[in-house]
C-alpha cells in the first residue's frame, strides 16, 4: 500500500492511500476543519472514485503532458502519486509520500533543483527553465515543486 500526505499550512490534513488494485481512499487527520474538497467531505460518505477524481483533476487530462512533467520533474512514473509528490497544488495543498512535511530544503536536494525550486533537467525541452515560466500545460492549474 502507497500513502500520498497531504498539507495545508504546514498541518498534516490527511493521507491518500492506494492499494494493490490501484484503489484510493482518503482519510482526514481530525474531525474539525474545513475539508480539502466539497468532494471529500469531513463527514464521509463520498463515492468511491472520490479520492482518485480529486488527485486526477489536480493534474492535466493529456497523458503526453503527464510524460512530460514526469519526464521535468525526475518522477519515478506518470502515476498521481508520483507527480504530486512535494507538490504546492491549487488550493494550497502540498503533498508528499513522505510522512514528513515537505519543505524547500527537501526539494532542493537532488538532480534539477536550483534553490529551492524544481528545474528542467538536461536535454528536456525546457532545460535551465523554472518551472513557473516554462510549461502552461501545468503551471496554469497552480501545480509547481516546491
């Protein structure tokens, strides 16, 4: 079973998790707070494909533009869990597979960062390009590293 954490404001809000059949289910931290979704409501009782439609709407449809930004990004596969990993979305949510908050000094470390922000790595069509200012296809739905 994978887990994708999800954050708001530095606060554990809950954790995605998927099984071997590639089911996702979500579960909030607490019982007070607003939810990350009408779709997922604190009170339960939301559909099935909920979890999933929520993670899938927060990247683009195109399978080519997913390829590229796996491709940009250094994500070990296409697969939501992957791309959204240390992920700022829209709605200001982060999310990490790690249990750990994300934060800027995780991301800077490793192959295509340059401060803190995520870059395009070498020989990719946006190469030395910041990920702000580089690929609409993406940064329009407010998806970035962080």
């Amino acid at each position: 079973m994978r887990e994708l954490h999800a954050w708001e404001n530095g606060h554990h809000v809950g954790v995605f998790s998927e099984d071997d059949e590639e089911r996702i289910s979500f579960t909030y931290d607490a019982e007070d707070g607003l939810p990350i979704s009408l779709s997922l409501p604190r009170t339960g009782g939301w559909r099935d494909q909920a979890p999933r439609n929520f993670l899938d709407n927060l990247l683009p449809d195109n399978p080519n533009v997913r390829q590229a930004m796996r491709e940009h990004l250094n994500a070990s596969s296409a697969g939501v869990f992957d791309l959204l990993d240390r992920v700022d979305a829209t709605g200001g949510l982060v999310f990490s597979l790690s249990p750990e908050p994300p934060t800027k000094s995780t991301a800077s470390s490793g192959p295509g960062t340059t401060g803190g922000t995520r870059t395009a790595t070498a020989g990719s069509p946006w190469e030395g390009r910041r990920a702000s200012s580089h690929c609409p296809a993406w940064t329009a739905s407010g998806i970035g590293r962080i």
